[in-house]
C-alpha cells in the first residue's frame, strides 16, 4: 500500500513538473514573440469587453508615437525607467542620488508598479486586488524581468503605450488619441499627451474628457516633471525616435 501511495505520489509530482514546464517553454516563447509582434488580445481587454465597454484599440509602431508621449509616460509613471531592471530597489534609488545628473529625477510615488511590470502584467497576466493581486506577484516578476532582458526598453515603453488601458475599454496612444482629440497621435501637443497619461492611475475614474479635477492637477504636474527631465540623456535615449 506505502508503494502504490509513493507511485502515485511520484506520477503526481511528475505530471504537476511536466505541466510547469510546458507553461514556463510556451510563455518563454510567446513573450520572444511579442518581441516583433504586439500581443493579439490581452486578459485586460477580454475583461473590458466582458463588462460592456467595448474595445477601442489601433496599435501603432515606435516612430508614430511622439517622443512627448514616451515623455510624459516616464515622467508620470517611472522616472527611473531608463535605468533600472525592471523593478524600482531601494539601492536603485541610493545609486540616483548619489549622481548629480540624476538628482532631478524622482522615483514614482505612492508605491506604484514600474512600466515594465505594467507592461508585464497588461499583456501577460490579470487585472485585480486582494488575494489574485498576491497571487499574481510571482508571474509578474518572471514575465517583468524576461521582458527587460529579451525586449529592451524601447520596445517595453512601445508596447505599453499600446495595450494600456487609457479610459474605458480604450487601449493604446492611438486610440486614446482618436477618442478624445480626434487626431493621430503622432499629432498630439505636449499638453495633450500629458492629459492622456494622467488618466492612467484609475482611466475609469479619471476622464480626460471632459477634464476630470485630477486629470487636470496630474496634466500640470506632469508638463512640470517633462520639464524637469529635458536635458537627462538616459531618458533620451529612451524617448528619442530613430
């Protein structure tokens, strides 16, 4: 009986290994993938769909995203982009300070996710709180630093400014562009693309049309923080288009 309990025990164990590595060989594969191809659908854009929102979304690519947009994006989301490996340390912070060049720039606040683990976690994974958000911290770190190491950070920033959600059930720059301003968004004025990013924290709550009072207070600060950036040459070898 103690045999047939260890026999099983071990086809168990076998087929929970065999399970982990064909999920762990197929997502290593897919992340490679969107490396030159933007994800087809995203767990994100499934659930708007689901809750009425519709679908609202027109990938563009790296040159028709204005470098205002990559700026703004940095300014109000991940000021350390450039130069962290995906997640914002404590020693990332100390090793800043410690550059006089880099004194003027902030990491985010508040404890927000950096923009490769929102990138990681809007294409890859789920959104939500609670329990599913510690359940999905394990995932993200694998997926945040395999992007980081296979993709590079222009590529991160322009598949962000792709999938992330910009208002409801409105996806990427592009469409976020042509819902409220009605043009392109390689057309957008700085002021505008400070207005789009500062929906991101909450882009159900926070309208950009018409203005919400924080969209409005976050549009200032940030136009203030791209000012403050101008001049960093980590972050305009980011920004800058080719």
């Amino acid at each position: 009986m103690a045999r047939k309990n260890a026999s099983t025990g071990r086809k168990i164990l076998k087929y929970i290994f065999r399970i982990i590595l064909i999920l762990f060989i197929s997502s290593s594969l897919y992340v490679v993938i969107c490396r030159w191809l933007m994800p087809p659908i995203t767990m994100t854009q499934i659930g708007a769909l689901t809750d009425g929102y519709g679908l609202k979304r027109d990938y563009v690519s790296w040159n028709q995203i204005p470098r205002s947009v990559k700026l703004a994006a940095i300014a109000s989301e991940d000021q350390l982009f450039p130069e962290h490996g995906g997640f914002d340390w404590k020693s990332i912070d100390k090793s800043m300070n410690a550059n006089p060049k880099r004194k003027k720039r902030v990491p985010a606040g508040g404890g927000a996710s950096t923009i490769s683990q929102q990138t990681a976690k809007n294409v890859f994974l789920w959104q939500g709180s609670g329990v599913t958000r510690y359940i999905r911290k394990v995932p993200e770190f694998y997926f945040t630093k395999l992007i980081e190491w296979t993709w590079g950070k222009r590529r991160i920033m322009e598949v962000y400014l792709n999938v992330i959600e910009m208002g409801p059930g409105i996806f990427g720059i592009e469409a976020a562009s042509k819902a409220y301003f009605n043009k392109h968004a390689k057309d957008l004025t700085p002021t505008e693309a400070a207005m789009i990013i500062a929906c991101l924290p909450n882009p159900k709550k926070y309208t950009v049309r018409p203005e919400s009072r924080m969209v409005q207070f976050r549009t200032s600060h940030i136009l203030g923080q791209m000012g403050n950036l101008e001049g960093d040459d980590d972050v305009e070898d980011v920004v800058r288009t080719p």
